[in-house]
C-alpha cells in the first residue's frame, strides 16, 4: 500500500476516547449521578461499556446498525452510547418527551436494530410495539415479556475488548432527531470526526481534563450531550449527571461537586439568580459560567457579574457543533449581544442572496466550514444538499459582523416577516423590549394583517410582583424603533412556549397569539 493511503489511514482511525482514559487515569472519576449516588471511575465506565458492547455484539449488531435508547439522562446512555461506538454502530437517543405517536416517524426513518428503554417508559414501549417489529429489546430493570434486562445481559459478558473500532472518522456516530419545531423532525448525522472536532473547540477555549462538568439539559438533544458530555469525556473530565432542571438543586449540587464548567440558557440563569439559595451557595469552584441559546440580556449579565461569576456567551446548532462562537467574560457588557468570534476550528462568512460577502454591519445569512459538521440529514438527500452547499454550512441565521470582527445574529430568517415592504427581525425588537426592567421574557412573531401584509405582536411575561401597561411598553418601543417595527398588539402571558432545550417555539407561540385575537373580535 501506498505511503500516502497508509497516513490516510490512520489519520481517519477512531480512537476509544473512553479506553485511553481507563489506561492513563483508570482511578479518576469519570460519572457521577446525583439522583442515587451512582459513581463510576473511568476503568469502571470503560468495563461497563465493553460489557455493552460485547452484549450488543452477541445480539447481532453490525457497524452502521442504530441502537436506539429511550431514558431519562443516566450513566447507562453514556455505556449505550460508548459501546455503540466500540462497534462502529450509530447511537439514537430518543426524545422521551414525545409520545408514542411523535416517536413512530423517528423511528420509521432511523429504523433500530437494538432499543433500549427505562422502566418509567414501559407504556411507551407498549405503545410502540403495536407498530414496530423490533429485532432486540433491553430493558434497564426488571423485563417485561419477552425483554432482555439490562444487567443480567451485561453481567455475562467480559469487560474487556481488544478489537479496534471498525469504522473511520467519517462515518456516524450519532444520529439526534431535531425538536421539531418547524415541522417533523429531522435526523442529524454527526461523525466520529465531528464530535473530535467540536470537543477541540472546547479544548481550545473552555475546557481541561480538571474540569468538572454538570449536565443538567436532557441527554437525547445536542444541550445534553455535546456542549459538556462528550468534549469532557474526550478530556478525561469528570461527568456530574442531574436528570431533572430544578435551580435550588443545580446550585446545590454546583457546591456540594465542586463544579467547574457550567452551561444553562439564559432562561435558567433568570431562574437561578432568582433562587434563594443564589446569594449563599458556594460558587467559588466555578471557573467560568456560559449562556446560550438566546441573547443574554444586559439586566441578568449584571446580576451574575456582581456575584462573581465569570460569564462567557456562546453560540452553536446541532448540525455545526454546539461551539462555533465564543464570546470571552471580559467583553459581555460592551459587546452585549455578540456571539464573539468563531471558535479554533471554525470558517464563518456573512454572505447575501447570491453568496457573496457583505460588509460590516450589513445583515446576511451566516454560513459556517469546519470539520466539526454535520454530514447532512439521515434519508433526507435534498435537504442535506439544500443545507451543506460547496463545503459551507447554511444555517438560516441572519447576523453580522462589526467592524471589530465581532458577530451578531439578528435573526432566524424563518421567523423574519415583511411589514408593509419592510424586512423586521424580531429579535431585534425582543432586545428592545427586554430594556424594560418589568419585563421578564419576551417574544415577537410577524401575523397576518390586511393592509400590511404582516406586522408584530408581541408576547410579555412580566416579573412576579411588577406590573407595566401596553402603552407603557409602546412608548417604550417608539422612542428606540422605527415606526414599522413597533408591535401592533401586546400579549400578555403566563409563561412562553418552549421546547426542551428552552427555545421558544414560535410557531406555537404564534398559534396562541391568533387564537386570542380571534376570541378579542
């Protein structure tokens, strides 16, 4: 063989993250689960998951085969997840939020060959069952019917494994099923050669082998498992599980595990900061915090700031890598709600409808190149090649960049409307409102209207114990918008609508917004 496809070779060999631990720090704590006290070394985690590995194998699992897992966040996702790995098969956590009916085309398209499932979903399975053929079920406790059980099938296999991983860095390890809040969800293919790249991310500006990490967000979307988990396990960090978001438990268990590394939206940290607890548990081991998934605004930053806390603010989407952008703690005020600069191994350009390059401070769609991407859609040809064009990624994002090389998303380009002409980017009109310190959570989607084509109406979550008017909140707007881009309508809610990962669904949002104005005329 050539010299050339010798290197290629290895260049494109994947390496057993979780062995390579077990052999150089085999004592170091690599999972802690705060919900049963449950911990594993790292020699522990890699036994348990050759034990899964060899039990999948024996089942007859090949390399490309989905094992799919239905459970809430547990250290037995991670063996599911590391033994699929060990046998070049592609893990699927499955969103246990959805019911029966919402999982049938998920797992239509990915088709399992192997499903695991936790006790509390049983119904689930049954429910599944009457559509599905599964060639191999394994329950994590005691089985049902004719179910395998999870750890009497373990206990039988060896806890070793010497055979390399028999796939190359390009082919997938995992397959995440989007929210689908824009329509039925859509299969992600993320490569072994992804997820190295997107934990060289963190490497890079966040992340060490000393760290330890609290995963709070459900494991069976990227939040859960590839803005901490997997970039820590590559590093040898240490893992804390949490399976249920409760604010005066995270800041519990934030002192009691000394940890390190912390990631929440900005809608927890509101949460947080409103805590009880928040003023006199210990932080001190906190490193740094990051916010992401939306804007933080300036009011919430402040609080944090002032207790201590080193805020860094981030960007990322399940199809790039959950860490394209960094925004460092010592530019959260004067940059506020910038995305920072991208990430060591991330191209980003701003280009406009014919893919050119825009200047500075014009809006453009965000298009990204890394290696830390996805290869496109599982059985969804068209979209991957609509989305993935010459190398570049479209993330349907509107932002720009300052002159200073700073970026800024200001929109998604499907929530944007068209007002009387006029492009209007909602989250440029939230940020405008958030300003108001009564105002605790806002959201602005474009509705129909007769003379306009569209126009916004606004959703407003007020802070418990204050109170402000829709006219106070239009003034508000005239003095810092432009007369199109003022809400026509204010709505005031309880809460947001929002998925898992704490996004607001603005189609839902929009769904409540035209029912109520129905109802008013």
């Amino acid at each position: 063989m050539p010299r050339t496809q010798i290197q290629n070779l290895e260049m494109n060999k994947v390496y057993d993250w979780v062995a390579k631990h077990a052999l150089f720090t085999p004592d170091k704590m690599a999972l802690v689960e705060t919900d049963g006290g449950r911990r594993f070394t790292y020699r522990e985690f890699n036994e348990w998951a050759n034990r899964a590995a060899n039990a999948f194998e024996a089942l007859g699992v090949q390399p490309g085969d989905r094992i799919a897992i239905i459970a809430p966040s547990s250290v037995e996702i991670l063996f599911t997840l590391i033994a699929a790995t060990k046998l070049g098969a592609i893990f699927v956590p499955l969103n246990h939020k959805l019911p029966p009916a919402d999982l049938v085309p998920i797992i239509e398209d990915c088709a399992p060959t192997l499903l695991v499932y936790a006790d509390e979903f049983a119904q689930t399975i049954t429910a599944l069952r009457s559509k599905f053929k599964f060639s191999v079920i394994i329950k994590l406790s005691a089985p049902l019917a004719d179910d395998l059980d999870w750890e009497s099938l373990l206990m039988e296999q060896s806890s070793t494994r010497s055979k390399p991983i028999p796939v190359d860095q390009h082919a997938p390890q995992m397959l995440l099923y989007t929210s689908g809040t824009t329509g039925k969800p859509k299969g992600v293919v993320l490569p072994h050669r992804m997820q190295f790249f997107n934990a060289i991310n963190f490497a890079t500006r966040d992340l060490n082998g000393n760290d330890r990490v609290l995963v709070h967000t459900p494991m069976f979307y990227t939040g859960g498992l590839n803005v901490y988990t997997t970039p820590a396990i590559l590093l040898g960090a240490t893992v804390v599980i949490m399976r249920q978001w409760n604010p005066d438990e995270v800041l519990k268990i934030i002192e009691q595990e000394k940890i390190t590394a912390f990631f929440a939206v900005p809608t927890q940290y509101l949460m947080m900061a409103d805590s009880k607890r928040f003023e006199t548990a210990d932080l001190s081991s906190l490193r740094w915090i990051i916010s992401g998934g939306a804007p933080c605004p300036l009011p919430l930053i402040k609080r944090l700031t002032a207790r201590g806390l080193l805020l860094k603010q981030g960007f990322g989407l399940t199809e790039v890598g959950v860490n394209c952008f960094c925004l460092d703690a010592h530019d959260a005020e004067r940059k506020i709600g910038s995305i920072g600069h991208p990430n060591f191994a991330m191209e980003a350009r701003v280009v406009d409808e014919q893919g050119r390059d825009v200047a500075p401070d014009v809006a453009g769609e965000l298009i990204l190149r890394t290696p830390s991407m996805c290869d496109g859609y599982w059985n969804n040809p068209q979209l991957s090649a609509k989305s993935i064009r010459d190398g570049w990624f479209h993330t349907g994002d509107i932002a720009k960049f300052d002159e200073e090389g700073y970026c800024y998303v200001v929109d998604r380009m499907k929530d944007m409307y068209i007002s009387g002409g006029e492009n209007v980017y909602p989250a440029e009109v939230e940020a405008v409102l958030i300003r108001l310190a009564e105002i605790a959570e806002v959201a602005v989607v474009g509705v129909p209207h007769e003379k306009w084509g569209e126009v916004g109406a606004a959703a407003i979550v007020i802070k418990a114990g204050q109170h402000v008017t829709e006219e106070e909140i239009l003034a508000h707007c005239r003095q810092h918008l432009a007369k199109y881009k003022i809400p026509r309508s204010i709505h005031f809610l309880e809460s947001l609508p929002r998925t898992v990962s704490q996004k607001v669904q603005k189609r839902a949002l929009k769904e409540v917004i035209l029912a109520r104005m129905e109802e008013a005329t």
